[in-house]
C-alpha cells in the first residue's frame, strides 16, 4: 500500500470533501445508504470508500469487506473509522479501478459510492468490478448523476471547473448509460435525489446490477 502524501489535487480533496458530504449524510443520505447496504454478504469490495460514509452501514452479513482508496488522505481519513465495521474480517487497500488487485469472481458483493463520476474511465473500472464479481453476484451503485434540461446544462457549463476542485468529478457523467453498457445486467434502479446536494450533484441513482451465472 502506498503511504505517500498524495497530488495536491487529492489532499486539497481530503481537507473539504468530508465536511460537505456530511451535511448531506446529516440529510438523509445516511438512511439512503444505510437500506441500500444492508443486502451486502458474504465477501464484498466497497470501490472508493473515501473517508468511510458508507462503514457502519454493512451488517453482519459480511464475512469480510475490502475498503479500496487510492487517495492516501482520505485512507488516513479512513483508518480512524475501523471501530464502525460491523463485518467479521476487513481491510484498507490501495488499488486501481482499472486492474484491481484480486482474483476472478473473488467478491459475493462490490459497491461504489459516488466513485464513478471521477473515473476517467468508467467502462474499464466497470468491467474490472464485473471480473471480481463471483457470476450471479451483487453489485450496488449509488452515483450522482447528469440531469436533464437546465439542470445539465448547468453540469455541463460547471464540469470544467468542479473536476479541478473535486478531484476530477464530473457532474454530467451518463453513469447508468455506462453501466447499460458494461458486462452488468441492472435488475434495480432508483431515481432521487441527493439530500443536501449542490444543484450540479442532486439528480442521484441507488439500485443494483448483476452479472450472468455460468
């Protein structure tokens, strides 16, 4: 694993991004997340776990969750939130989304948590995340996403700017049009909207997608 400090671009995240969410977790994101993770089993890969939003939220269904950040801020960030997991066996990597560090079909569960829309790849994290799925499993998403009218012409004219302050997101990314796209079959999909989200972050997307059993 990495103990570096990280770009600049990941510690300026580090220092705001924590603060903000948690107005919007204070909200009812907390409780979006919450009845969403609750269906994680068995070994699951949570994508891009940040500061740890979404820790407390798996139960003791999970033998052993996998908590994947690359920023090392924001791990260490994480590290001081080990006393929520709940799951029997756990652990903080480091990793790419685009060749993650595990054997085929390794996790009953994967799950990302507004991880999607700062991949500039998402197709490729999308079909790792596919490879690592045992066939028939789980895969939770919860991604903000682009809107529709004024709304994304508001992302498109701000996406420039918020990739540089946010470490690369991007408030127009088409995630269910990437995800209709990858290896996954969606079997849920719930349109809301973000509680306490910034005008570009609030059209929002939680469901589940799986992959073809053999």
């Amino acid at each position: 694993m990495s103990e570096g400090a990280g770009t600049r671009s990941q510690r300026l995240f580090a220092r705001w991004y924590p603060d903000v969410m948690q107005r919007a977790e204070d909200a009812g994101q907390a409780e979006i997340r919450a009845r969403h993770l609750a269906r994680a089993h068995g070994r699951v890969l949570d994508l891009g776990t940040g500061n740890g939003f979404s820790v407390p939220h798996y139960t003791a269904e999970v033998t052993e969750l996998v908590l994947l950040e690359p920023n090392p801020a924001l791990r260490a960030q994480l590290q001081r939130r080990t006393a929520d997991i709940r799951a029997r066996a756990w652990q903080i990597v480091d990793g790419d989304a685009y060749a993650l560090p595990f054997e085929d079909g390794s996790f009953d569960t994967v799950a990302a948590s507004l991880v999607f829309c700062s991949l500039d790849r998402p197709g490729a994290a999308l079909a790792e995340l596919a490879r690592v799925l045992r066939p028939g499993g789980t895969f939770l998403f919860h991604e903000h996403v682009r809107g529709s009218g004024l709304r994304r012409v508001v992302q498109e004219v701000a996406t420039p700017l918020q990739r540089r302050i946010a470490d690369g997101c991007r408030p127009n990314r088409d995630f269910v049009g990437s995800l209709r796209r990858s290896p996954f079959t969606i079997t849920e999909l719930e349109e809301l909207r973000m509680p306490g989200g910034a005008v570009t972050v609030v059209p929002m997307v939680v469901g589940a997608a799986t992959t073809a059993r053999p």
